[in-house]
C-alpha cells in the first residue's frame, strides 16, 4: 500500500534509480524472501548505476567524439602492428590518471582516429573529462576567436579536460601563429592533463612541422619525453571493410 507514496518520495528527492529499484523488485514476489538490508542493497546498487550511466553519457556528449568507438570492438585481427597488450592497458586509462601522453601514428585509413575515440569513449566511461578535436579545426576556432576574445576562453576549456584528443594533425607544416597555438595549449596541459594525438606524419618528422626551431623544441619536449606510442602500419582498412564495422 505504501508503494505509490514512497515511490514519489523517491523522485520528490531525485533518487529515481532507488525508485526504479524499489519499483522492480515490489513486483517481483522472490524479493519478499529479502532482508530490509539486502533490499536497500539492490535499490542503492540501483541509484549507483543510473548515476554512473548518467555522467557518462554527459561526459560522451562534452567530449564531441568523431567516432562512436568502444575498446571492446577493437579488431586486433587487422595487419596493421597494433600492439594488443599495449592496447588493453592502455584501455585502463592510468595513463590518463598518471597525466601522461599517448601518440598515434600511422597511414591514411589504418584507424587512428577509432582508436584515439575508443580510448576516449572509454575515459568517459571512467568518469574522467574528455575533448575531441580535428587539428585543423581547432586551429581555425582558435584564428576566429584571438578576433572576437575568446581565445582565452578556449584555451581555459582546452585546459580543463583531463583529456585532450588532437586527431589528424599535418601533413602541413604550421604557420607561426598555430605553432604558438600548440604551445600555449601544451604548456597548459603540461603534469595536468594527457594529450592523444593522432597523425599520418611520424614523430621524427613533427620537428619540421613545427618549422620555429625553438616553438618545436618547447613542443616536443613537453608532448613526446612521457608519451607512449602506437606505430601503425599497412593498407587501409577502408578497403576491406563496412563502414559502419569497428576498427
């Protein structure tokens, strides 16, 4: 009889996984075997899941991923030298905790940008922040907003993520005002926030598209001298597969 009222208590204080719970095992005749402490358990493990869901599918939303990737899906059947152990714990995302850097390098099509967004994905899931951008683009926002005043509000917000996705930067060496761009925004991060980046141009190349000697040192010093690498290789993966198939 009490069901009704306790539910709206339930929602009146916001605890619509309780309520959800309580709602569930009230209609389920098994439950009435239950002690008062293994029901609230199960109603309590109830609200833990739906915040959980809730916070990771706030963070997804913030994050702007390119790809909806997941850890799970990733192929390792591929020829592409993807290093499988590597990987896995990478997926831990201790990395990200311990403010280190991830690199990704590879030809055209081999899944960089999948794998740099399931790795994203999953950080989300371990309720840490996450930003995705395309390098081009963000360095035309950044152009547009040094014009109107909010480049430094970007830059406050490229700051703040505990991880920053830089996908598909180069071939084209940077003018001088992005490579100041990338300083500013690696400086911040620096021993606070991991920085993945993805690009079809080695890491030993990175210097000269940088092309100001003393921007590509204060770079790369701050990118590379903590970073884990995944080297990829071989055709791409566009041509044997689905478009909508995992990478």
């Amino acid at each position: 009889m009490l069901a009704h009222p306790t539910l709206e208590l339930l929602h009146g204080l916001g605890l619509h996984g309780m309520a959800q719970g309580y709602k569930t095992l009230d209609g389920n005749p098994e439950a009435q075997t239950l002690t008062h402490a293994e029901w609230l358990g199960i109603i309590l493990e109830h609200e833990k899941t739906l915040r959980e869901q809730k916070r990771f599918e706030t963070r997804a939303r913030a994050a702007h991923l390119r790809h909806p990737a997941s850890v799970e899906d990733v192929d390792y059947r591929a020829h592409r030298g993807l290093d499988r152990a590597l990987f896995l714990k990478l997926s831990g995302c201790d990395w990200i905790r311990g403010r280190r850097n991830l690199v990704i390098t590879g030809p055209c099509g081999v899944g960089k940008s999948w794998l740099a967004c399931a790795l994203g994905q999953k950080a989300c899931r371990e309720d840490l922040s996450v930003l995705y951008y395309r390098v081009p683009r963000l360095f035309a926002a950044l152009g547009l907003a040094r014009g109107d005043g909010r480049y430094a509000k970007i830059l406050k917000q490229l700051a703040r993520a505990r991880l920053l996705i830089l996908d598909d930067w180069g071939p084209e060496p940077l003018s001088a005002e992005q490579a100041r761009d990338l300083l500013e925004i690696v400086e911040d991060r620096y021993d606070a926030g991991s920085v993945l980046i993805t690009s079809q141009v080695p890491v030993d190349r990175w210097y000269e598209m940088i092309a100001i000697p003393t921007l590509a040192d204060a770079v790369l010093d701050r990118l590379i001298h903590n970073a884990y690498r995944i080297e990829l290789s071989g055709d791409s993966l566009r041509k044997h597969r689905p478009a909508d198939q995992p990478a």
